[in-house]
C-alpha cells in the first residue's frame, strides 16, 4: 500500500447517523482529529429519515420550563418498563449524562433544539410515567448554512415528505392536516409550499430542513465548523489491530483500498442489521428466511459494523425482549418497480380508523405506540401464517387524513387504486372481498365497534385511555380524540406487513460504549453506538426518541473516553 494511501487521525467513526456524528462532533470539539466515513453517497443514515426526537430526561429545555424531576423519577419508570433488562451502569450513564450531552451541544456546537415538553411516555398506566418534558427535537435549519455540504445530506424520505418537503411534528402537522378548514393554516401551507417550490428550483432540494434531516443538517454543520474530515462513499472492510488493541480500519475509497489508522479508537455507528436477510433470518422470529420483514431504514444498513465489531471478538446481544424496533409498514409500489416501505406511525390513532387480520377481526388497541400494535400483530398471528393486517377506514377519514400513503385531497387516489396499494368497496362487503378477508368477521367488527364508538368509547381496547393515544389523536374531535364511528362509504383499505425502524439487537457494550468480548471484557480502542450497540431498552420500547436519544449520548460519552477526558457527574447538577 502507497505511503499516501495511509491516513492518520485520532479517532476513526463509521457511519453517519446520530451516534456516529454525535461521537464526531463531540471528539472535535474536545480537539481531537476526526475522520468519519459512511459507504453511502450520502449522509445521516437513518436519522435522516426519522422524526429526529430524542428521549432526554431532566434535559435543559425542559428544566428552563419549569419541568424538574428528581432523579429517581425516570429511573422508577424505566425499571418498571425493562424488568429484568434494567441494566443499571449503563441506564445510569444514560440518564447522568443525557441532559449533559444536550448542553455541550447548545453551548459548543451549531445544535438547537425544540421541546418536547407536550410529549407523553408511551405507557402512561406505568409508575414513573410523564405527561411531557423528557424530549427534545433538533431546531428547524436553513439548509443553505450548510454551503456546498448540502448535496452530501440524505432528503427526507420520500413515502412521508410530499415532494421531498419535509413536514414537522406538531404545529407545522396541523396546519397541513388543517388546511381546508382554517385560513391561518392556508396561509401557513402556503407559504411553506412556496418556499418549497423556488427551493426546488433554486437548489434541487427544500431547503428548510425538519425532523431527523434538521439534526443531522446541523451536525454536518458543527462536524465541518470543528474541522472533522469527512468522507462519504467509503467503506470500511476490516479492523486494524495490534496485539488486542484496535488501531483503525481497512477502508475502500473511489475504488481503491487506504487503511485509516486510528490513535484513539474506532467507532462503530453503521444503523444496525435491518437489511441483513441472514441475521433477521436468525433473530427475527416472524421472518423465517429473512425476507418476510420489511425495515423502513436504509438498505443500506446490511449489519456491517456488527459484523466488523464479531471479528474483533465483540460479543452479539440476543437476549432482548425484542430485537426489532417494531412498526407497521406498507409496500408502495413505484412506477420504476421498485417497492417503497412506508412506515404508519401518525395516522392510526386518528378517530375512524381500525386494524384487523384476514379474519376480519382487531387484534390490538391501534393508537398504541407503533411497536406495542406490531407485538400485538405478532401475537394474533398464528405460526405459519405471515403477520399482516389491514388499515380500514371511511370516506371522511380519508379525505381528512389519507391512509399511509395515499394523501388527502387535492391529492388523487386514483392512481393507489390502480396499482393495487389502496383498496375500495362502496360497501364493507364489497371492500371485504377486495381484500380477500371474511367479510363476516369485518362486518361484525365494523358494527361492534361502532355501536360504542358514536359515544367514543372502545371498550375492546381502550383506545383513547392514555395520554401517548390522546396526544397523537385528533384534539378536536370529541368527546374521544382516538375514536369515531366508520359508517360512511366508499370504505378504503391499505395493507400492513411485518416492518421496523431499525433494529436492537447489537454489539455488547459497556457505560463507556465500549464494545465488549466474550469474556465481558472490554475491547481496547472499539465502541459501539446507536443501533450497532445493543440497546439499553433491553428490546423493549418505553418512550418515542429511546434510539435517538441513546445514540447521541453514548456517542457523546465514547467521545469523552476515546479522548481521556473523564466527565461530569452529571446528578448534582441536573438536580
């Protein structure tokens, strides 16, 4: 190998998502050299694509609201939640470090943040629950900040972002759900499409960047100001090692081989294995030979950091609860035959809509948190039989809300009927048939459920009885925001399978991240973070942001370790 092939640096880190630039963000910022790499063209992974929020507790925006909890509060809720998962060292440093994480970033970086002081736990019903205050968001950013770097950021995904536009959680949500019905939400739509459009134009892409792409926009940001050397398209295919320390990485950059040797470590964030048809094949129990799942996530996260961290002597995690983040998911067909996963996290709490298997029947409270009405789908699934549902509803929730992703009006549906994505009858019947479900059981299901509904009730599964279902509700609607009546044809159906956002199941590590061996030793110079970590929810899923969240505090933590700079006991002054 030419001399000019080898690169030195203190710490490398492989992929770009939020663990990865939150590790290399946080070690330029303490004066370390960085070089990051991510195989893909673009940037961010599946941040990227995410809704960008992140599960904090006692974070500093919350605190300046006047939302102070004691220590012990989420601590309580979390012991509740992961039983016998509760990892104590590493929630301990989560939740010590966490609010640490948010306030180097505000202060040292180009990192803002919005509140999540209006967004529940999933659980409310379990001891340690909160109403709000433990999530925070990634600011809105003006793209063009980001100068040339901008044709490096991974848009939005496409099945959720009409026109590549993303579209914020929240008020920004309402207002375009809201835009037949209020002139202030006109105006609002319309000022956002406008500017969207003369972005087109101007750049090729919008250029008011939201959700996930705003955090990882504002990384990129911060990573270019702190002089991180950044290098997209490059692979990395194998550790560098000396005796038992990992000292950097065989990479391949435009076609050619270059080793990057590392003085203070490697940092595995590659977004997991949901692509990887043999490791689902062997962890996912619905998925026997590996393609009956369909992950929402990138292709391109084919496992490859935890395939780098095994042959270091990493040892895989496989005794979570679950190894998926689970979340329903429908195939979009796309003209150019390719299929797109679309994943349905907003829509299925809305008042009008139901789930139900090819017996006709529900099988789980729908405005439940994505992954507790996949459980709930997996259970009802007999072996053997492939876990698919279908989302009904009715003319009006249609036309209100669309269904996955068919948009509401001005939007056409004609074309999701063609193609076989949308199903209709003008009777339940009629769309029974279409869907090759029991009509029978549909009908009975339809009447059962509407018998109480009129009065927003939902006594087979309680829809609308926590503050996670109310929230992601219609709040105008009454006297139940979850719950109304589907009695008004045409009736509309879309198909469900097995998806995820991304996976659990990861590389053992320790409160330093640091990847661990069979031995329960620590590996000298590997961490692991975000999703190649093995997740400190243990499998389970307590709150919305436990991903984020996590990864960008562990990779902040990584950051600290790798560099030797010890961190602050973060209890006292969080108090």
């Amino acid at each position: 190998m030419a001399e000019n092939d080898i690169t030195d640096c203190d710490l490398l880190v492989i992929g770009s998502g939020a663990g990865g630039l939150s590790a290399a963000v946080t070690a330029a910022a303490l004066g370390l050299d960085v070089v990051l790499i991510e195989k893909e063209a673009q940037l961010g992974g599946t941040t990227a694509w995410s809704g960008g929020w992140m599960w904090i507790p006692r974070n500093p925006l919350a605190q300046a609201a006047g939302i102070v909890e004691i220590p012990e509060q989420p601590r309580l809720y979390l012991r509740n939640e992961l039983a016998d998962g509760y990892d104590q060292a590493r929630i301990d440093m989560f939740l010590d470090q966490g609010p640490r994480m948010i306030a180097f970033f505000q202060r040292e970086t180009r990192l803002a943040f919005i509140d999540g002081n209006q967004v529940p736990d999933f659980h409310g019903k379990s001891p340690g629950a909160v109403t709000g205050g433990r999530s925070v968001c990634a600011a809105p950013f003006d793209g063009r900040e980001l100068g040339p770097r901008i044709r490096d950021l991974k848009p939005p995904l496409g099945e959720v972002s009409p026109f590549g536009m993303g579209i914020a959680s929240g008020a920004d949500l309402r207002h375009f759900l809201n835009v037949r019905s209020s002139l202030a939400s006109l105006l609002h739509v319309t000022r956002r499409l406008a500017r969207h459009v003369l972005d087109l134009l101007r750049f090729g892409r919008g250029m008011h960047l939201v959700n996930g792409n705003a955090l990882v926009a504002r990384l990129l940001k911060s990573a270019d100001d702190l002089g991180v050397r950044i290098m997209p398209s490059t692979s990395a295919q194998s550790l560098l090692t000396e005796g038992s320390r990992v000292v950097g990485a065989r990479v391949r950059r435009s076609g050619a081989p270059v080793e990057i040797r590392a003085r203070r470590g490697v940092v595995l964030a590659c977004g997991g294995f949901p692509h990887d048809v043999a490791r689902k094949a062997a962890m996912f129990p619905h998925a026997p030979t590996g393609r009956e799942h369909w992950s929402a996530a990138p292709e391109s996260n084919t496992g490859d950091g935890i395939r780098l961290g095994e042959t270091a002597g990493g040892r895989m995690r496989a005794d979570l609860s679950d190894n998926g983040a689970w979340a329903p998911v429908s195939l979009v067909p796309h003209r150019d035959g390719s299929i797109g996963r679309f994943p349905h996290l907003i829509e299925r709490a809305k008042p009008g809509l139901i789930m139900v298997r090819s017996n006709g029947q529900r099988f789980a409270n729908e405005a439940d948190s994505y992954h507790d009405v996949m459980k709930a789908l997996f259970a009802a699934t007999q072996a053997g039989e492939p876990a698919e549902a279908w989302a009904i509803c009715g003319a009006p929730f249609l036309k209100r809300y669309g269904l996955g992703r068919v948009r509401p009006p001005p939007f056409p549906t004609a074309p999701w009927l063609r193609n076989g994505y949308l199903k209709r009858g003008a009777s339940i019947e009629e769309l029974a048939r279409s869907c090759q479900i029991s009509a029978a059981g549909l009908q009975a299901t339809i009447e059962h459920y509407n018998r109480f509904a009129a009065r927003g009730e939902d006594p087979a599964f309680g829809r609308g009885d926590t503050p996670y279902n109310r929230v992601q509700g219609e709040a105008s609607h009454r006297p139940n925001p979850c719950v109304a009546p589907i009695e008004t044809g045409p009736f509309y159906a879309v198909k469900i399978v097995a998806g995820s956002l991304g996976t659990f199941a990861g590389l053992d590590t320790d409160a330093h991240a640091r990847v661990l061996d069979g031995d329960n030793n620590p590996i000298d110079g590997l961490y692991a973070v975000g999703n190649d970590m093995a997740s400190i929810m243990a499998g389970r899923y307590p709150s919305g942001g436990i991903t984020l969240g996590p990864a960008m505090t562990f990779g902040y933590i990584a950051a600290h370790h790798a560099g030797g700079i010890p961190l602050e006991n973060n209890r006292s002054a969080a108090a």
